[in-house]
C-alpha cells in the first residue's frame, strides 16, 4: 500500500470551529447614519481575526513501533464474520454491533488506537465511503489536513479533542467484490506514532478475510 504517493492536500484550518466567520460577521459597522462614507482603516488589518491555537503537549508514552505481536482475532457472525490479524493483548471495546475499538492498555489517553467497522449496510462504494469521511471530518474536526488520498485509503491530521495533533490512517474494504464498501479500518496516533500506525493498518487490512474465507 502506498501511502506516500503524490498527495492530494486539502487544508482547513479551522480557529475556533468557524469563529473567525463569527468575528468578522461581529466586527461589521451595520448603523446606519448621515453623512458622506468614507474609508476607515482598519486596526491591525495584516493580522488575522484570530492568531492560530498552538496544539497540547502530546502524553509522553512511547512511540508506536512497526512490527509488534499480533494474534487472530474475529468480529461479527455468520456471513458477516471477519476474521483479521490484532494487536496482542490490546484491549477490545465494542463500540456498537459493527464497530470495534483496540487501545494498548499500557498507555494513556490520546496517544493510538485502531478502530473497525462494518460499514456494507451502507451501501456505498469506496470512493464513495472516502468522500464521505472527507465531507465529515470538513464538518466536524478542526485544522483537518488531507495528507494522501489513495484508491481506498486516506491519511491525514486534525486537531484531537484534547486539543492535541492527530495523525490517522484509514482503509476502506470490498471484501466480496460487490462493488460496495464493507469494512472500515483506521488508526488514529501522534506524530511519533505514523511508522507503528502505518505498519498496523497494512497488516490488518491485508490479514482481512470473510466468512467465505478469500482473500481480501
């Protein structure tokens, strides 16, 4: 998988979850009065309304390394079973029937996890399932950066609830070659974390098999 490929950037910073559209909106004269207009110069007009939000210290735990212990696991049931390579002795939270979290119990909060979906309800091809996530995180995260867009893979950073930088890779399956998408994968890391998170993901995502028992 090729996640370093000529990227395709989309940037969107962001300041304040649309705030800086706010304080523009706010700082527009609407009295009315009498008199010839004219120009008036703005105070600090080279400045931007809000002066970018320096990121939170990352926790200091160790990195996520390339190459660690994985074990057999599943998710699902009957023909919608799953059967994929996991990190040892991570623990599991389900999320929901179709989602799955993996988190090192080790660490602290906001350093990685991997995260698995069953998305084929959805009923949408891969690039699809990417635009998708890409109109999402627009909506919804701050300072998202598109780093790599591939045919079924996307990397990017964003500005984490503990307001600290987030890196993520994400991987999109057609398992049956229906056409459809019907896993989802991601990891989410620091910066010190890319390498062990891009090694993950590719380990699952090519260890990712279905009931049927094929290849991915």
């Amino acid at each position: 998988m090729n996640w370093r490929g000529p990227a395709v950037v989309v940037a969107l910073l962001a300041i304040g979850a649309g705030s800086g559209f706010a304080a523009s909106a706010a700082s527009r004269d609407t009295a009315v009065g009498s008199g010839v207009p004219s120009p008036v110069r703005a105070d600090g007009a080279d400045m931007p309304v809000e002066a970018p939000r320096p990121y939170a210290q990352d926790p200091d735990d160790p990195a996520l390394e390339p190459g660690i212990a994985m074990s057999q696991a599943t998710m699902g049931s009957g023909k919608f079973e799953l059967f994929f390579p996991a990190p040892t002795g991570w623990r599991i939270n389900d999320n929901a029937s179709s989602e799955r979290k993996w988190k090192d119990p080790g660490t602290s909060d906001n350093t990685y996890v991997m995260r698995i979906g069953q998305i084929d309800s959805q009923g949408v091809s891969i690039p699809e399932a990417i635009d998708l996530r890409v109109a999402r995180l627009l909506d919804e995260a701050d300072d998202v950066v598109i780093i790599d867009r591939g045919a079924s893979s996307l990397e990017y950073t964003y500005r984490g609830i503990a307001n600290n930088l987030r890196h993520a890779f994400m991987v999109w399956l057609d398992l049956d070659s229906s056409g459809q998408a019907d896993v989802e994968i991601v990891v989410h890391g620091r910066e010190r974390d890319v390498a062990g998170a891009e090694d993950l993901i590719e380990r699952v995502s090519e260890g990712m098999r279905g009931a049927t028992g094929g290849p991915v």
